[in-house]
C-alpha cells in the first residue's frame, strides 16, 4: 500500500511534458494536483489523462488554495509568476520549479515574502518531444532530481520538496545555483545548442543527399533540435555566460580535431577520438547501455 504523502494539495503551472509527467506521478501516488495552463484543451487533455484533478486557465482561481506550487513553465514565465505568487499564494505555501537554470530563479525566490516559503528544483530527466500528450508517469523514475536552497527555504519545504521528487521515482541531489548552472551548460544546454547546429550545417550542405542519407548516427545527435524551442530560448538566455563558456571549449576542442585532420596526423586524431571514447564509457556510462 502507498505510503499517504505529507503534503496537501499540489498546483503544477504548466502543463507540458515535464509538469504533465509530475501530475501522472503524483496522481498515481493518490495526490490532489490541481493544473493552471493558458489553454483550453491542454487543460482537458491533462484531466483526460489524469494529470491533474481538476484546474484551470487563470492562476488566481488556483494559487491561493494551494499548498505546494510547481512551476513547469519556460524560466522566464516561471520568474515573473513567482512575482505573482508573491500577492497569490496563501501563507506557508511552498513554491519551487522545474526550470533547468537556477541562478535567477533562485534570486526570484529569494525576494519572496517571508510568508511563503521556497526552495529551487531542476529533474534531470526529459525527451524530444512537448507537450502534454508527450508526458510519462515513469519519466523521473532513477533520474536525478536538483534542489537548491533559497532565502526561503526552511527543514520543512525542503522536505517537502524531496518528497516530491521521491514519489516521482528520482534521486535528490543539493546543489549550489551557481554550480549547478555550470555544469549544465556542458551536459544539458551546449548539446542542445550542438544538435541544432548540425541540423543547420546538414541542411547548407546538400540538403537533398543529406535528406536521403541521414540515419540513426544523425537521428541521434540531433535528437534535442526537435524540443520545446520556447523552452531552448529561456534556458540559453537565462545562463547565457556559462553557455558563451562552453561554446568556446567546444569550439577549442573542434579546433584541435580540425588540426589533426589539416596536418593528416592519425596518431593523434586516434588519441583524441580514443579519449572521449574512454571518458565517456568510464565517467559518464559505465554500464554502457547508452
């Protein structure tokens, strides 16, 4: 038999893939979640799946009966509705997000009154493809989960946010904001910039032949092009210098392959491909199921 969860009544903001996927968790776990979304048939195709148990397109008609808000909205919508809830959200409600950069979210949240409480999230999980009809009850399940603590964060919204994340199968990891958006401009938001860059290169290079020649190798790196682009934007903009450094260590290692293959230098063009093949298989996927 589940275990009852220790909070009450659970509002998501947004209901695409990732604040979809939450609801289907949440909902199996017997929890009340209610869902705000600016349209209409997002809303009854979340009802219809389950998502949610009810909702609505205005956040006034919701947030103040909440007791634990999520925003899975883009980052910027997410940072000015925390400016919202700020006059919404009824006293003691925990807020956090789902947003994949937390240095202005957490700052966001850090100038929320002292009767709301707060704390940041980033699942570390997701796929190609948006919306509401793309959401998974499992897609959390053994993902990691980021919390990171705000100016409004006490033992018990901290708890409660971990719950959270534990009822949607993830594994909670406490990171700094700032350290967190560093890392995930290289393993989150540069792949995303790369897969659309390729899908550009491909197409100015000969767009009939790579149209019939492309395969699972191409399938597969440009996966990321097809997301939510709105989702893209934000992301970029909002940890806009930490990606500008990633870019340019890429852009360095590229530059170092370009070498090896101008001087015709094999021994070395060998080492560097046979580098990150071992980086890979031995720090990122030592099972080697990806």
């Amino acid at each position: 038999m589940k275990k009852e969860p220790s909070f009450g009544k659970v509002l998501i903001v947004g209901l695409g893939l990732i604040g979809g996927s939450i609801g289907l968790a949440l909902t199996d776990n017997r929890v009340e979640v209610r869902g705000v979304t600016r349209s209409v048939s997002t809303l009854e195709e979340a009802l219809r799946r389950g998502a949610i148990t009810g909702g609505s397109t205005r956040l006034e008609d919701e947030a103040p009966h909440a007791d634990l808000i999520i925003l899975a909205a883009p980052t910027r919508t997410s940072i000015n509705l925390i400016t919202d809830l700020a006059q919404l959200a009824k006293e003691g409600t925990v807020i956090t997000d789902v947003c994949s950069s937390k240095v202005d979210v957490v700052r966001a949240m850090n100038q929320l009154p002292r009767h709301l409480r707060a704390v940041g999230g980033h699942p570390m999980a997701g796929k190609e493809t948006p919306g509401i009809s793309a959401a998974e009850k499992d897609l959390f399940l053994n993902s990691r989960w980021v919390l990171t603590e705000t100016k409004r964060s006490d033992q018990e919204s901290k708890s409660i946010c971990e719950e959270l994340a534990k009822l949607c199968g993830a594994n909670v990891l406490w990171l700094d904001a700032e350290e967190h958006d560093l890392a995930v401009a290289y393993i989150s938001h540069l792949p995303l910039l790369t897969s659309a860059a390729l899908v550009l290169a491909a197409e100015e290079a000969d767009t009939e032949l790579t149209h019939k020649l492309a395969a699972t190798g191409f399938r597969d790196s440009t996966r990321l092009a097809a997301g939510d682009h709105q989702m893209g934007v934000d992301l970029i903009l909002t940890n806009s210098r930490n990606i500008l450094q990633a870019i340019n260590m890429f852009a360095h290692e590229l530059q170092r392959m370009a070498d090896a293959i101008e001087a015709g230098d094999e021994g070395k063009l060998r080492s560097l491909l046979e580098e990150a093949a071992n980086i890979r298989r031995n720090r990122y996927y030592k099972d080697n199921t990806h």
